[in-house]
C-alpha cells in the first residue's frame, strides 16, 4: 500500500514539474529567454525546492566550527571583499554590474531568505556551488574548508556592516588597471609632479 501511495504521489510530482516547466517555456517562448528578465515566483519557488533537495540532511545540520571573534570576521572581510563583492558587493546586496546581468540574480544576503538557512546549507553553497546560476564551486580542497566557515561567519555579520566597515571593503576590493594608474597617477601629483598632460586627438 505505502508503495502505490508513493508511485502516485511521484507521478503527481513529475506531472507538477512538466506543467510548471511548461508553463514557464510557453511564457517566454515569444519574447525569447533573457539573463536581464527577473525570474517569476514560480521559477525561482522550483529552483529553491530543488536546491534544498539536493543536500543531503548531513550537510544542513552541520554546525559552524569556527566560533565567532574579530579576527576571523576580518579574515573573512578581506576575502569577501577580494572574491565575492564583484558579484555580491560588499553589503551583500547583490546590486553590482555583474550581479545584475545574471539569471537568476545574486540575492540579497542580509535578508531572511539567506539569514534563515542553516550553517551547514550556506558551508555547502560556497563550496558547492549551485547548479544552474552563476554561483560557482568554491571547494574541494578540505584544507580550506576553514575559510569557507569563516565566509559563513561574515555572511552572518552581513546585516550588522558598519560605515567604517564598508569603507575598508571599497579598499581591499580589486581594481583595473585603469583604476590603478589612475591612483598612481593621484599620488604623485600630490607628491607634487606635474599632473599628466592630456592628449588631444584631431581626426
């Protein structure tokens, strides 16, 4: 009995999910399939389901190692804002150029959307990845998996960034090349050379 039960309960699974998939295919068939459009309710209700489906219970119960202390907040600073900020910027907001030409986009990591998920789910993310989207697989090397839980620690500080804290980031986030010139070039005019002459090009 309990066998048929979950047969029927499986098919009424697949038949959910093919109508749903095509519902979603009908929607934008006309106007095409963009990375600028935001992904309906629908869309992104399905692919939550299917992410928390895919780890294993093991995995979201396990609980940060590293206790919490300034110094790993910091460690974990400098590497958000060296590695993650480009897409998720450095509140956590996700709104940055290449967040928002992403489908799905980076979701905002100060709500309770990201807050609410386990130790052991956010762990799994950053060295998982997710499928699909444009978070990629961060692990695989178990001698790094403290920077990892460290990057969980200040996924958690998240909410409570200071305005000093968020200054520091802008420093220790990368820069182009025209960027660093372009502070070179601020330094030594306030050492006192002359500042570069502009070139003015005649066609």
């Amino acid at each position: 009995m309990k066998t048929f039960v979950a047969a029927i309960l499986g098919c009424t699974l697949v038949v959910v999910l093919a109508a749903a998939g095509g519902w979603i295919y009908l929607r934008h068939a006309a106007a095409g399939f963009s990375a600028r459009a935001a992904p309906t309710r629908m869309e992104a209700s399905l692919a939550e389901h299917a992410r928390a489906a895919a780890m294993p219970a093991s995995i979201r119960e396990r609980r940060n190692p590293i206790a919490s202390s300034p110094e790993a907040l910091h460690e974990a600073m400098v590497h958000y804002a060296d590695h993650c900020a480009v897409c998720h910027a450095n509140n956590g907001s996700g709104d940055t150029m290449l967040g928002n030409g992403m489908y799905p986009r980076p979701p905002d990591m100060r709500t309770a959307t990201t807050q609410n998920k386990t130790d052991g789910e956010l762990f799994s993310i950053i060295e998982n990845g997710i499928r699909m989207s444009g978070m990629p697989a961060f692990g695989g090397n178990p001698a790094t998996e403290g920077d990892s839980w460290k990057l969980v620690l200040f996924l958690r500080h998240l909410p409570q960034l200071t305005p000093a804290e968020l200054q520091a980031m802008n420093a220790l986030n990368p820069k182009s090349p025209d960027e660093i010139e372009e502070e070179k070039q601020e330094e030594e005019f306030l050492r006192g050379a002359e500042a570069p002459a502009r070139v003015s090009r005649k066609k």
